[in-house]
C-alpha cells in the first residue's frame, strides 16, 4: 500500500512538471512574438509622418469656365426610340456611314447605311449618337426597340430645340432632358418634330414647359478664325454636360461628294467629339453658337481630332425657314438633270474637250 501511494505522488509531481513547463514555453513563446512585433513597428515607424492638409486656394475661373457656366444651362440630351419595322428599312445613317472607297470615288450605297460597294468602312461617322451600346442593329425586321442619344440646345425660351436630323431621324418616340433635370432613369419630356431639312443634317425639334428656358446666343461663324480657341458641350456616351476644347483646324470642308455635300461646307475642329455629342454647340471664346457638332472622321468610332460642324450662318437660315408656315427649307434648282463624266467618244462626237450632256429639261 504504501509503494502504490509513493508511485502516485511521483507520478503526480511528473505531471505537474509537464505542466509547468508547458506554461514556460508559450510564455516564452509569447514574449519574443510580441517583442518581435514591436521590434518591426519600431523599425517602420510613421511617428514622424505629419499629415495630409488641403489648400484651399482660390483660382480664378478661365474662360473655358465661365462659357461653361452660363451656356451649360441651355444644352439638353436627346433620347429617342424607334420601334421596329416591317419592311425592316433601316435608312441610310447610322453608327457608320455608308462606305467611301476614297476621296474622288462617289460611294454606292447598298442600302445598309454602313457599307458601299466594296465593303469598305467609311471613314466619315455622322451618327454621334448611334445604338446603344449592346443594342441590336436591326432595321426592326425581328429586332427590338431601338435607342440612340445625341445632343441639342435651346434656342427660344418656348422650349425650341436644334439638333441634327440623323439624331431624330425615323424615331418614333423623343425624349428631351434639360440640364436641371434630376439624373435619373427617366428618360426625359416628350419632344415633337417641328421642321428637318436633310440636306444641311439639321432639325428643330419642341418641348412644352410653363416656365421660360434658358437659351444659346448665335453667333457669326463668318467670323471664325482658323486658330481660334472653341468649345464644345454635349452627352458623348450619354456622359451629360461634358465639355471639351480645341481650336478652329480648317473653315469651308466639304466631306461628301457631288450634290450630297453642296449644301455642307464644315468648320472643322480638333475639340474632342464622340458619339452622342452629335447637336451640341460648338461655341466661341464669348460663349456663342459659331456650329451645331456633326460628323467626324475616324476609323475606330470615337475622336480621333478632326470633328465637324455646321456653322451658324447656315444653321440661323435653316431654322428661320423650318420654324415657317411650311416648316421646310425650299432652295431653287436649275431645273435639269445632266449626265457626269462624259466618255471620250461622246465628247469627239460632240466637239467636246470636257462638260456635262444635259439628259433631261
């Protein structure tokens, strides 16, 4: 009896042992992580880092501000729907234009809007707007509906609106949204058609309000310098109120060939221009409306710095003729239909060194 208690007490003081120096080794253990970590505070100490402080200076507003400030107001984003189609007519502008092959060689357009004969892409993009993006470009021949966005400005306090007519063109519903418009999913108030006049890409659309607009001043695009500062404001990407600036690169450029460009002679501008801003204004250092933002050239669909616009002086006359009792513009004609690019043939048989046969009176 007494062996066996003598054999549980040294058992007992083994255990306690074990304990004990188990208890050693994590305070141990313990202690150097714990002087270990402050060792590598120490060692990458921000103590002596003072903090960060903002100035707050006062810089005086540029021009570029102040236009900004008192045209803003008076830019509006134009959305529109077109809803499908039966015969699934799609029209002849889009995202792209129909194909240019080159400069000398009038394109054949094969009735996609996009593409002439050969296929190639043509360089010239008129619709700033175009589809939304991952919207499906269909005439509406089992296609849905339909958006595209583009700009515009308010020109009389009554709510009248320019824009480009390939903003509106085909659309079924217009949707207008002011500045002061609350930046929601609303899509904006109802605008109608007033007057297009196809031939300058220019159309004057209405919204009803209870309240007087702001509005744009016009200005002389005559006037317009090559090298003068502009400024543009629009919805690029239906990004509302975004202003970019650049100068006057070239005056009197003509982009499309024969008779389709006879009515078109740009102000062209390296501002930055994209898709949506097609409407805006393109506006000179005292804030007025020198050309409504048009076309571009680019190969990749965005800005690429050379924009067009339709100047002032043009864009007053088409106004003032569609907000008329016939609500178009009406240009005299010759009154008769020629054949181009006589062959040789025709011309020895004519005594001809060069000229036009006149087809038709």
């Amino acid at each position: 009896m007494n062996r066996l208690i003598e054999r549980l007490r040294s058992r007992g003081l083994v255990s306690s042992f074990a304990i004990l120096a188990t208890a050693s080794i994590v305070l141990v253990a313990g202690s150097f992580a714990a002087h270990g970590v402050r060792g590598q505070e120490k060692q990458n100490g921000s103590g002596d880092a003072a903090p960060l402080k903002i100035v707050h200076s006062t810089i005086p507003p540029n021009d570029f501000v102040r236009i900004a400030k008192r045209v803003g107001p008076a830019v509006v984003n134009i959305d529109t729907e077109t809803l499908p189609k039966e015969n699934g007519a799609h029209g002849r502008r889009g995202f792209h234009l129909h194909a240019q092959p080159n400069p000398q060689q009038s394109p054949e357009d094969n009735g996609d809007g996009d593409q002439g004969g050969d296929g190639a892409q043509n360089p010239f993009s008129w619709f700033f707007g175009g589809q939304t993006p991952g919207a499906p470009d269909q005439g509406g021949d089992g296609g849905g509906v339909q958006e595209s966005l583009g700009s515009g400005f308010i020109v009389d306090p009554r709510g009248y609106i320019l824009t480009n007519d390939h903003v509106i063109d085909k659309a079924d519903k217009i949707y207008v949204k002011l500045a002061s418009d609350p930046d929601n999913e609303d899509m904006g108030r109802p605008a109608r058609v007033i007057g297009v006049d196809k031939a300058t890409d220019l159309a004057v659309i209405k919204i009803d309000t209870n309240t007087p607009l702001p509005t744009v001043t016009m200005g002389d695009s005559d006037a317009v310098q090559v090298g003068d500062w502009v400024e543009a404001i629009g919805s690029p990407f239906d990004l509302q109120q975004t202003v970019t600036a650049g100068i006057i690169s070239a005056k009197n450029r003509t982009i499309e060939p024969g008779s389709q460009g006879q009515f078109q002679h740009f102000l062209q501008t390296d501002a930055a221009i994209n898709p949506g801003n097609s409407g805006g204004p393109l506006l000179n250092m005292n804030g007025e409306v020198i050309g409504v933002n048009t076309a571009i050239y680019t190969q990749s669909s965005g800005n690429e710095g050379i924009g067009f616009a339709m100047p002032s002086n043009t864009v007053v006359s088409v106004y003032n003729d569609l907000i008329g009792p016939g609500h178009k513009v009406t240009r005299g004609s010759i009154g008769i239909q020629f054949r181009e690019g006589l062959s040789a043939s025709v011309n020895r048989m004519y005594g001809f060194k060069n000229g036009v046969l006149v087809s038709e009176v």
